[in-house]
C-alpha cells in the first residue's frame, strides 16, 4: 500500500467503519501511511466524512425564504448531524480545520504518531505549527519508531523539522536505539542510522568491516569500509597505533576477502599505512581495475616495481586470470603486447577476457587478429572483444558481420555483430523487443 489504488481505498473505508489502522493496513510500512493520508483525502463518494469541527456551520445562512418558511412551519427539520470521523480519519480530513482539531487525539492514541509525523509536513500552517509543537514534546526514544516516517517525509517540502529532531534524539539518546535501526528494511533510516553509529563510535572495527564486505548497499560498503579503515590505521579513532586494536589485521583481512571491489580498494589501500605492503601483490591479478590499480600503488609506496611481479604473474595464467588486464595497465608495448596475444588463445574464458583488457589498456589492438573472437564460445568474450573492436568497426569486412547476425547464430554473437555494424553506420538500431 504505497499509493492511492485499489487496497488503500479498502483500508480507509475499513477504518471509517471502524476498523483500527493495524486491523487494515501494515502500519510498519512508513509508506502506507503516506498512502493512507492521501487516500482519505482522495475518498470523494463518501460525503459523511467530511463533517466539520465543533462551531462550524455544517449549512450557510439562511435567506430570508428560510426564515418565512420557518415562520409557516413549512420548513423541514434539519439533518441530524452525521456522527465524528475516527481520529486516524480526522488527521487526514481535507478540511485544515478537522485535522488541526484532530491533533490532539494523538496525545493519548501513541500508535496515530506516524500521522503527527505527516501532519508536521502540513501545508497548512496552523495545522503544522501545532503537529511540530506536538511532535517535539515527545521523548527522543519515542523518535525512534518513527524513523521510516519521519525520513521519507522529510523528502517533502517542510519535511525536515521532523528529520532534525531524529538525529538530535539519535545522536544524544542510547546506543540502543540506534544499532535498532541500523537493521530496519528501509534503506534511507539504516543509512541514517548507521552514519550516527559510526559519528558516535558503536560500532567496532570488525563489525564495520563485516558490514562493508557483506553489504549491497553501495552507500554502505563505502561508509563502513572507510570507518573500519580509519579505525585501525596510525592515530585512527582506536588509537594512536594499529597495535592498539587487537584483531587489525583480521579487520584488513575481512576487507580484503569483500566480494565488492570498492571494498577490496579500501583494504587494499590501507595495507601501505599497516606496514603490510607484500600482501598487495596477490591483488595485482585482481578481477578489479580499481583494486589492481590500488595495489600497484602500495607496492610503489613500498618501493617495489608491479611491472615485473605482473609479468611473472602472467606465466600462471590459469591461476592469475586478472594478471593479463593488470599487465597491460602498467606494460611496455614492444615487450608485453606478445604476451597479452598468446594470452588470447588460453583456453580459458577468462584469462582470454583480460587478455582483451589487456590489449586494449596497451592500445594495441590488431583488428584482424582479435575478429576471429566474435565467435568464442564464452559470451564474455564476445563482448569484450566487440568493445576492442568498435573504434575499428568501419574496417571490418560487411560481409562478415553480416553473417555472423543471421537468427542462426547465438544471441551474443548477433547482438555483437549488430554493434558493430551500426558503429560503422551501416545498420540502423534494431526494433523494440529485439531478441
């Protein structure tokens, strides 16, 4: 329920029958109450929602023809009022009147605070200045639960009142809460969440460098990665020496075996200022350019020429893949390229991948040479020599591409050899739904 669509017109209807909100609606989720406060709103057919506060006229004046009429007793007997809309349902009224009104169900109704949270956003200004005055009254660990709401109103306009007072509460409050909801679903409050533990010290070294390594979450790989950097390096946050965090080199350690390249980078990098430099050799074969180019620089600092370590690399190819691309980044053309061309012919698909790598970062691609590669068997192959092979594409023989885009041919073949055609501006791109 993260829209106004069929299953939030059944939970308003539920709660203006009476349902309470946890009865119709997944009140976890901070964007069914978004999608609730817009759906009571958006509800036009159900007139007797929208009853006016205490004081307010329900009809306009009456005309004179009225007072006649009453004199007469002709007049009929008013309407009896409709009954009060629930609180969750007043909260949301689109009369600025009702919802301000409704305010003050929330001081004894706790579980409504995710609508004094929208209501904070208000756009009115009466209603908004009593929701922020309420909101700010309560205690920072009454905050907490809050978080999802808070954060994703606080992409509205006037949606950041509610998110200062979060991270005030989170920075001064207990640790607790915090690491709570450093393992909520939503990413904007674990992000949130998790910069806090790292500005305020809760997390240990190794736990940063677990949560980098196992993490998705691009964001956070670079956050912790960083921190659990920071932590073990000379006069880091863990004091004034790597010694003084015991299990530093299982932090490095734990970073270096990270699936993700950007972390890999960072432990990689941080092996220079723990004195560790050797260790960077084993990353010169690295399946990253970026942790490859990291671990050049290391070796430098340390005062050792990768040069000749990536050459003796390439004459284990099957056990260094990565070495291929990693000799052609610091390579000498006249001496290499031979190597990097025996490469290609390796039979295994991904020494030949970074052989083309390889290739291409010495810039000495021979087209005729690398052609015959859009029929390798291994997909990734094809690929990258295709984008070896677009600069070159107008040399290449029409006649040969053309073949090799039959419906025939696998689709990685087909797709290449279409590339290629229309870099050389001989075919135009194919229709929607290609295959």
């Amino acid at each position: 329920m993260d829209g106004w669509d069929g299953e939030t017109m059944r939970a308003v209807v539920r709660v203006c029958e009476g349902a309470t909100p946890e009865e119709a609606f997944d009140t976890a989720s901070a964007g069914a109450w978004s999608a609730f406060d817009t759906g009571v709103r958006n509800l036009d057919d159900r007139p007797w929602l929208w009853t006016r506060p205490p004081g307010v006229p329900v009809r306009p004046a009456p005309t004179l023809l009225d007072r006649l009429r009453g004199r007469t007793g002709s007049r009929p007997a008013p309407p009896a009022s409709p009954p009060p809309p629930p609180p969750a349902v007043a909260l949301c009224h689109r009369d600025g009147r009702v919802r301000e009104a409704a305010l003050d169900a929330v001081r004894t109704a706790p579980e409504l605070r995710p609508l004094l949270v929208v209501r904070c956003a208000d756009w009115a200004a009466p209603v908004r200045g009593k929701a922020r005055k309420l909101l700010a009254e309560l205690p920072g660990d009454a905050l907490v639960p809050l978080a999802g709401p808070i954060l994703l109103l606080a992409r509205r306009d006037r949606g950041d009142f509610a998110r200062a007072l979060l991270e005030d509460a989170l920075r001064e409050g207990p640790a607790a809460g915090v690491l709570a909801l450093t393992a909520a679903p939503d990413r904007a409050t674990y992000r949130l969440a998790y910069r806090i533990a790292v500005d305020r010290g809760l997390l240990t070294p190794m736990e940063l460098a677990a949560t980098a390594a196992s993490s998705g979450d691009v964001t956070l790989q670079d956050l912790c990665a960083e921190a659990a950097v920071a932590a073990v390096k000379p006069g880091g946050a863990a004091g004034p020496d790597a010694a003084a965090v015991p299990d530093a080199a299982a932090v490095l350690d734990r970073l270096l075996a990270a699936r993700s390249p950007r972390v890999r980078s960072a432990g990689v990098t941080a092996l220079r200022r723990a004195g560790r430099h050797g260790d960077a050799e084993r990353f010169l074969a690295d399946r990253s350019a970026l942790v490859r180019a990291c671990a050049r620089y290391v070796l430098r600092q340390g005062g050792v020429d990768p040069l000749p370590l990536c050459r003796a690399l390439c004459t284990e190819p099957a056990a260094y893949p990565g070495a291929a691309a990693g000799l052609g980044e610091c390579g000498d053309r006249a001496a290499d390229a031979g190597t990097l061309w025996a490469l290609v012919e390796h039979p295994l698909p991904a020494v030949r991948l970074h052989a083309i790598g390889g290739l291409r970062a010495l810039d000495v691609v021979v087209r005729e040479r690398l052609t015959p590669l859009l029929d390798d068997p291994s997909p990734a192959v094809v690929r990258a020599a295709t984008g070896a092979l677009l600069p070159e594409a107008a040399g290449i023989p029409e006649r040969l591409l053309r073949a090799r885009s039959g419906p025939d041919r696998p689709r990685t073949v087909r797709v290449a050899a279409d590339r290629l055609l229309r870099a050389a501006g001989r075919q135009r791109r194919p229709e929607p739904g290609y295959r």
